[in-house]
C-alpha cells in the first residue's frame, strides 16, 4: 500500500512463506475496509486495507490470475474468485466456501454481477452464468474460443473478447447473441470498456479496438 500524495509505503503486507513468497499477479480489490488478492499458489488473501494484517486464506487447486469480486452484505455477502482449478469458487465474509462451480477450463477473468448473477467467461470457450448465492448453474452459452479476460456487463448484455479475435455481445437472459465484431486476425486478452455508443478493447495486434 503506499500514499496517494507521495507514493510513499504505508505498509507492506509478505504472503506465505518467507522462503518462497507467491507470485501475485492478481489485481487486488479493495472492498468493505478489506482487500482480497489471490497469488500463484492458488490461495485468495484477505487483508486489512489499513494495515496489512491478514484477516485469513482461502486455498484453490490452483494459481488465480484474476480480481475477486464482492457481491451483497452481512450474511448475504458473497466474495467470488475464479480459479486455474477450473472453478469458481463462492465463499462468506469469514473465508470459508459456499460454493465451487465447476467448468471445463481455466477461469482467468473477474465475474462481473448482474441481477443476483456471476458472469464469467473461461478456456473452455463458454460464458457462465451462475446464481452468486449458491452456484447454481443459470445459463452457459458458447462464445466460439477461450476467454482470456473479464467479461463487461452493460442493459443485461455481456461483452467480451477471445482468442480467436472476436468481440462478442451476447443478451445473458435469452442468450441472444447480438453481434460478433473482428476479423479473427488478433487474440484479445484484455477486458473490454464501454460506454453508451461503443466497446473499447486492446488486441495482441498491439491496437486499440473501438466497436
């Protein structure tokens, strides 16, 4: 953690073992006083943001690349963290699992949330949606090719890119696909951003990409 006036440490927080601290590749979310962080090692950390403490652990089968999200409050509240295990993984306030819902890939994106709903897409080459409570499988839809990044959540309609160079919006209650944007020339491994008018999302074609 550092000053947002200096730059300066506040604190800094060591993750496992001395010997052999994990990698942390995980953008850290920062939600309720607490942060949450998964590492190479597969373990999703809870944190005090204000001192680094940490509050406790939670271990995957294996690494997770990608943010928690945390959804509700109280004893509704729900922290979602996707993992190389091929699971989503549901767990409460205190660190412990509700749920894991299993797919046929990799997860590496954050679950967007929408209506009571994780959305997330995985290298199995589908979109899920599950109920954030209890796991329950509410739709899967095939989006043509591994998803390598966060889905974007816009009027219930997902947008999101994959390795075989489309963006792809996709109506999460009907399954509708809307349109289908690229000439399949360039992976995307980013999240899109959007806006009323268009989708914004950066290939390995080394572009910026506006739909």
């Amino acid at each position: 953690a550092l000053g947002l006036a200096d730059g300066q440490p506040v604190w800094v927080a060591p993750l496992g073992k001395a010997a052999r601290p994990p990698v942390v590749e995980a953008p850290p979310l920062h939600a309720g006083g607490r942060l949450y962080v998964g590492d190479h090692d597969g373990v999703l950390w809870c944190l005090s943001a204000q001192n680094g403490e940490v509050l406790w652990q939670y271990k995957t089968g294996d690494k997770i690349v990608g943010a928690a999200a945390v959804v509700g409050q109280g004893e509704l509240l729900r922290i979602l963290v996707g993992s190389h295990d091929e699971r989503l993984h549901g767990l409460d306030a205190a660190g412990q699992g509700r749920f894991t819902y299993e797919t046929s890939g990799y997860v590496n994106g954050t679950p967007a949330v929408s209506g009571g709903n994780a959305v997330f897409g995985g290298c199995d080459g589908q979109l899920h949606v599950v109920a954030v409570g209890d796991g329950k499988k509410i739709a899967a839809f095939d989006v043509g090719s591994y998803v390598a990044a966060s889905a974007a959540i816009v009027d219930g309609r997902a947008y999101l890119g994959h390795h075989a160079g489309h963006v792809v919006c996709i109506d999460i209650a009907s399954g509708d696909r809307g349109w289908q944007d690229g000439a399949g020339e360039f992976p995307c491994f980013s999240s899109p951003a959007v806006d009323a008018t268009r989708v914004v999302i950066g290939g390995r074609d080394k572009r910026v990409h506006a739909s």
